[in-house]
C-alpha cells in the first residue's frame, strides 16, 4: 500500500489546484483524509507569495498545507534540511492516518522525500578555497577542470554556473571520486504513486505568459520591495528565483517592465522544458492531460488502484546534486 501521492510537472500545469481537489476527495473515496506537502523550493520562501503562485487561504479550501513559509529570503535553499522536514511530515501523517499529497515542480525536493537520497558532506575550508578561487579566476577555469575530472558532470553543470561547478568540485575533492558517481541508485524510500500532469508546449507556453501578466497585476514589485528591506539580494537563492530577479532588475531601472515580464516569461519557459525533462526520465510517473474533462476521477481512480495493490517499481531518476547543501550548514527553519 502506498504511503504517499506525488502531483508533479512543469510549471503553471494545474498541481497546486489538484493535489487540494485530490485531497479533499480522498475521505469519500478512501475513508483516508488528505493534507498536502509543499515540494517547491520556492514557495518555502517566507513572503515570495505572488511569483511563485502560492496558494491562499481560501484557494486552500481547508485542506491543510504543510511547508509554506518555512524560510526567510535571506537563507539559502537546503534540501537536506527540506528532506528531514518533509520525512517528518509524511511520518506524522501516518501516524494521524492522513494521506500526505506531495506537490510541486521542484524534482530534487520531489526525490529527496521520496527516494533514498543522502548528501555528501562538505568541508568549510575546501569550500572557502574553491570559491575564493572562482572570484579570483571565475567559472570557466574551474569548468574545465571539472570537465578533466568528472566529463559527465561538466556536460551536466553550465560552465557560468561557479555555485555548482565549486559543489562538484568539493565534492571531488572529498570523496576521491568522480562527482557523478556520488549519484544515488533512486530506490524509493516510500511507497507512492506519482501523478504527472502534461501539457501541449503551446499550450504551456500561454499558460505560463498568462501567470506572468498576472504576476504583474498583482503587485509582484510590491511584493519584492517588501522583501528588498527583508534581505532578497543578500540571499543566494531566493535572488534568482523566476519573476524576482526581473523584479529586481526593474526596480534597479535595469528593465523596463515589458523587458521585465518577457525576460520572465522566456525563462520560465526555459524552466518547464528542465522540469518535464527531469520527471520524464522518471518511468513511475503516470501521466494525464492537465485539461482532461475527467482530470481528478482519472487521478483518483490511480490513487485507488495503488492503495489496493503493491507500489510500482522503482526506476531511473535524474539527480543534480550539485544543488545540495549538507545537513549541519543551516537550521531548518
């Protein structure tokens, strides 16, 4: 019997709203009910509201959210930290009966939770070394070295990207193997079964230049001055996430605000197709059409088949763990 329903897939998709629908469908249909556990990254972020499309209150419907607001701007993402708290939270749900939904696009939270995935360490000063280095020579450099060491990583790692470039390096160094090869087998840590919700390209492009114009509308600027004054540029990650770092740009008077919102909209798409790619390579994942008239029989009907029979094999996964950030570098919030 599963322990765990994943709603996953690109952006703008529709999770948000099916994983509440599931939930609150789940105790006439299971006699189980059913609370909802954030996996984006982004909306663990205390504040960021608006452009990352965080659900209100009353689009929650009384379905209770688990891991929103969980950090302040100023911190960097940790998905050690993220993976311990969430493992809590399906544990807390089985003890209370409940049937946690785990939703969001962010495919390494999405793994974290629920695949055996454990970090590798780190070591301040090789850290502190490697990334005084690439302030003194920059990414390319450090790239190419990678790309000696550990091929495979480089082709995985944008050469600009020095934040992981020094993860993979560090990691190198400490473990005496390839980067790649710290790699986990992606054998899953709960049983689940994981609902992927799929869009035409067209059509999820319209879709996501739509969120983006309503971003906008809805006083997204507003938003990131608050959180200007709350450290957003200090933070590493919260900087950089989709729509703030335009915001940013735009309150810098470096864009305009059409130059803003295309600049958005163009990353985001970039994003999606990263996100599909990434859950694709995933055979667990059962897919439906994000505008099927018959979307949450069809995602109840499998939810009803999984807790009825044995969990599906576990299969390939893509994992960056480049990203990762170690137990012990910051509290969990």
């Amino acid at each position: 019997m599963i322990k765990v329903i994943a709603v996953v897939g690109p952006t703008a998709v529709g999770k948000s709203d099916l994983a509440v629908e599931v939930a609150l469908r789940l105790e006439e249909r299971t006699g189980r009910r059913g609370e909802v556990i954030n996996a984006d990254s982004m909306q663990l972020y205390r504040g960021m509201d608006i452009g990352t499309a965080k659900l209100g209150e009353a689009d929650r419907r009384g379905v209770p959210h688990h891991l929103l607001d969980v950090w302040e701007v100023s911190e960097p993402a940790d998905v050690a930290s993220y993976q311990d708290m969430a493992r809590e939270r399906v544990e807390d749900c089985a003890d209370r009966d409940v049937i946690p939904v785990l939703v969001g696009g962010s495919g390494l939270y999405v793994r974290a939770v629920l695949d055996h995935l454990e970090f590798p360490g780190t070591d301040p000063g090789v850290r502190a070394r490697l990334e005084a280095e690439l302030g003194d020579v920059g990414p390319g450099v450090l790239h190419a070295r990678l790309a000696e060491a550990d091929p495979a990583a480089a082709r995985t790692i944008l050469p600009g990207n020095g934040r992981r470039i020094v993860r993979a390096l560090e990691v190198i160094e400490l473990t005496g193997r390839p980067f790649t090869a710290n790699l986990p087998d992606h054998t899953s840590f709960y049983p689940c079964t994981q609902i992927g919700l799929s869009s035409p390209r067209p059509s999820l492009d319209e879709r996501i230049d739509a969120r983006v114009e309503r971003m906008w509308d809805q006083g997204l600027l507003d938003e990131v001055r608050v959180l200007d004054g709350l450290g957003l540029r200090e933070g590493r990650t919260a900087s950089r996430a989709l729509g703030y770092a335009q915001a940013l740009a735009q309150l810098d008077g470096e864009m305009s605000e059409e130059e803003a919102k295309a600049a958005t909209a163009q990353a985001t798409r970039r994003f999606a197709r990263r996100q599909e790619s990434w859950f694709r390579r995933d055979p667990r994942v059962r897919w439906l059409p994000h505008d099927a008239p018959d979307l949450v029989e069809r995602a109840l009907s499998q939810v009803e088949t999984a807790l009825s029979g044995s969990p599906e094999e576990p299969g390939e996964a893509l994992v960056d763990v480049a990203t990762l950030v170690p137990h012990g570098q910051r509290s969990p919030g």
